[in-house]
C-alpha cells in the first residue's frame, strides 16, 4: 500500500527538519508490518525513511521498532544505533526498540544536525513528549535538505503469502497523521494498494479519512476454532448430513 504526502512552501534547498506521525493503537503486537514514510533529499536521486515497526510483547511490555535510513551511496555513520548498509544495498540503516504504550501517539522527527549534510532520527512519544534517538549518518557532500513531497508504504515484510494464501495474511491497522515541520503542515493523498504485489485485491486493503489522519487496515483477524472448521468443509452439506 502506498499514500503519498506533501508540504507547501518547501525552501528552494529543502527543509531542515520534518516529522511524520503515526498512531499504532489499534495494531496488533506482532512483528511482520511495516508503516513508513520516504522523503527525497535535494541533489540525491535516492531516498531515505523512516517508520515503526510492531512487535511481540516481552514480559508483558509492549515493544516497538523504529526505522531510520539513507538509501543513499556515500551516507556514513558513526553511531551505536547504526550499520553501513540499507536492506542489503547502499546507504546506512538505523533501529531502536524501544518499550512503549501502543495507546500513545508516535512521530518521527528528521533533523539536520551538526553540520550541513548530517541528520537525526528522533522517535517523539506525543503524548509525553519523551524523545528517543533513533540514529544519526551523515549524507555525502552538496547533499541539501528534503524536498516537500514523496509517498509512504504499509509492507508485510515477513515471507509474503503467496496468490492463493492471500487469506492468510494477518490484520493491521495504522494512522497516518499529516507530516509537518516548524512552520508548516501538509496533507496526505488516498491510499491504494501496490499494482505488482500478490495480494492486491483479496487482502481486505480499506482506509477512511478523519481528523487524526489516514488509517489504513488490512489482512484478516485470526479466526476461531469453529469457524475456521466450518470454513473448511461446505457447511450445508455438513449440516444436512449430520442432521438426517
């Protein structure tokens, strides 16, 4: 699934700083759903981004996985949160776990810092306003700020079911807020669903609209016992047999 988002009144060298929010409150605490947002900086081709990522809980603690990244060849790092590398390519990838109230709000902050072309990923708590540092990398030379406008994604990044398992792909739900930076709020587009990905169309993909911002669900709620029996068999013929 893809939405895209966009801020007016974008700097001719980009902004400085950008924040992305998210509410997870309805999500499921299991690892395999990704909720992002990408951003483009001035004078690089490629792209960075950031999100959350739910996770089981441990002990009974709710535990949530934050994302940092550049795309971009050339991006170095010197932090504890950090590796030389973005899914296996180019680039730097940073992550956090983090303990965490799914009930709260979440936003990802970018923000220039210490020099021209070095950047920090920050996770803010909006409801208690408690930061936590995500990662920082540092971006090649002549790299500027980050355009106004790029798009999102909700990715299944566990083994995808294939055509004929789409059924079995479990439930989620995410609220994307409206992006914003020290002096602007942008808006966001519909969402829809990835052309090329197996289960377009047969994984329940739906989303609304409300003041809070745009929440996306799909996949399915784990059935019962009963239900699932009975959704194996054709439950007329099951029935009519059992009862004559």
């Amino acid at each position: 699934m893809f939405l895209s988002w966009t801020i007016p009144n974008a700097p001719s060298a980009g902004f400085q700083n950008i924040s992305f929010p998210f509410d997870i409150s309805q999500a499921p605490h299991k690892r395999g759903w990704y909720f992002a947002q990408q951003f483009y900086f001035i004078g690089r081709d490629y792209v960075g981004y950031t999100g959350l990522q739910p996770q089981a809980d441990v002990n009974g603690q709710p535990i949530i996985h934050a994302a940092f990244s550049s795309f971009i060849p050339g991006t170095t790092q010197r932090d504890a949160n950090c590796w030389d590398s973005a899914d296996g390519g180019p680039g730097v990838g940073c992550a956090l776990d983090f303990p965490g109230s799914y009930d709260h709000g979440y936003s990802l902050e970018i923000a220039n810092t210490g020099g021209s072309t070095t950047w920090t990923g920050t996770v803010v708590d909006t409801t208690t306003n408690k930061k936590l540092h995500v990662g920082t990398y540092t971006l090649p030379e002549g790299t500027q700020g980050i355009k106004g406008d790029q798009w999102g994604f909700v990715e299944y990044f566990l083994n995808e079911p294939g055509p004929e398992h789409c059924d079995e792909l479990p439930y989620t739900s995410v609220t994307f807020g409206n992006p914003f930076t020290p002096t602007e709020e942008g808006s966001l587009g519909n969402p829809y669903e990835n052309p090329g990905a197996f289960c377009t169309g047969k994984q329940d993909f739906k989303f609304s609209r409300s003041k809070a911002g745009v929440q996306v669900e799909a996949g399915f709620k784990k059935r019962g016992v009963i239900s699932y029996l009975f959704n194996l068999v054709d439950t007329s013929r099951w029935i009519t047999s059992y009862t004559h």
